[in-house]
C-alpha cells in the first residue's frame, strides 16, 4: 500500500494542468460573484460546497440579469446533473475502497478531475482512489483560491455587467466541445439554442435557459429512443 506522501506525489503533478487552468477560470469568476453582490467569505463557501464552475458562472450571471430564484436553481441543478453521471461511471473502481473515501471521491469529481482519473484508472498503472481523490482536491483547492483572489479583485476592479452573458455563454461552449458530437448530442445542442433564441425572441428573458435545456434534453431522449428503436 502506498504511503501518504507517495499519493501526494502521484497526484500533485497529475492534478498540476487542472489546478492551472482553475485559476484562469476562478478569478473571472470571482470578480463576477462580487459584481452579483456576493462577498469574498460567501464566494468560498460556493466554490467549498457547490464547486462547480459551470454552476457559480450561471447564479452569477442570471442573477445579475434578475433572472426568478426558481429559474436559477432549476437551470444550476440541470447543468450539474452531468456530475451524477460521472460518479457513476467511477464506481467500478471504488468497489474496493471504503464508503466515506469514495464519497468524497465523488462529490469532488468535475469535468477536468473525471477526464484525468479516468485517464489515470484505465492506463494500466497503479492508480487508486486515494490518489484519484487527492487530484479532486488539490483541484477544489486550487479553484477555491482563485474565487477568493477574483473576489478581491473584484471589490477594487469592477466588471461591466455586460460581461455576464459572456461568461454564460462560453461556458456553456466548453461544456458542449467536450461532448461526444453524435445524434442525441447535435439533436440536444440545436434544440436547447433554438428554444433560448425563441423565448429571447418572446420577451422571456427568466426561463430561456430552463426551456431551452429542458427542450435540448427531451430532442436528445427522442433521438436517442429512435436509434435504439
């Protein structure tokens, strides 16, 4: 079994390229938190128990675009749903490991964490969920202290408001250039844009998100069910 010290040195340097690119993206979106009214302690209490950066991007945005609570908390628990998926795909190699470490192990997994580990577990290397664990958070550690700097950046630098759809938007770009492009996805992809373009169109501003992830889901469940039919 390998020592605490030798995990830490197994997955500090795999961890290395996902801590680097959270604090390009964490000091954004800390400025924008602190443009959303929040303050440095309450933006590391999100990054502590939401972590997720597609999910503090999107509260920020719509809050400043005085988007309904409902609205936000709906389209914030869509977008991380895809965490469930992730966890679920690492059980296989947490059947082994006790259910606290494997807890934590997922509630800790994001998009950049996931593709690491699972590059890591399906390498033919040694690799188990400790070190896999401590990926996840020298990761949330990183993202964490990002917020915190954008925050108080934030309090001396100001950020247009303008900037919000900005920032929605592209993550929503990264978060589709990960995806596998087939049938379900492009279907999923064009609907969910078109159904926020039409509720733009409409005047309704508050649920274009909401609809137009629900429409992107039920074009993708469809299309999928047709290809198995």
């Amino acid at each position: 079994m390998r020592t605490r010290d030798s995990a830490v040195k197994q997955a500090f340097p795999a961890a290395l390229p996902v801590m680097a690119g959270y604090v390009v993206l964490g000091i954004p979106c800390g400025i924008l938190g602190t443009q959303a009214g929040m303050s440095a302690a309450q933006i590391a209490l999100m990054s502590l128990l939401l972590y997720s950066g597609a999910g503090q991007y999107l509260i920020a945005s719509m809050w400043l675009a005085a988007s309904p609570m409902a609205s936000i908390v709906l389209s914030v628990s869509l977008v991380n749903s895809r965490q469930t998926l992730y966890a679920a795909a690492m059980a296989r190699f947490c059947r082994r490991t006790g259910r606290r470490l494997s807890t934590l192990f997922a509630a800790t997994l994001t998009d950049e964490s996931f593709g690491v580990n699972l590059a890591r577990f399906t390498s033919g290397e040694p690799w188990s969920v400790r070190e896999a664990t401590l990926v996840n958070l020298f990761a949330q550690g990183a993202w964490v202290l990002a917020n915190v700097a954008g925050a108080a950046l934030g309090a001396v630098l100001p950020v247009p408001t303008a900037l919000a759809s900005f920032a929605m938007t592209s993550i929503f770009i990264c978060l589709l250039c990960i995806q596998r492009f087939d049938r379900p996805a492009r279907a999923a992809a064009l609907s969910a844009a078109a159904g926020v373009c039409l509720c733009k169109l409409l005047g309704w501003t508050g649920p274009a998100i909401l609809a137009g992830a629900l429409l992107g889901i039920v074009a993708s469940l469809l299309t999928r069910g047709g290809e198995v039919s």
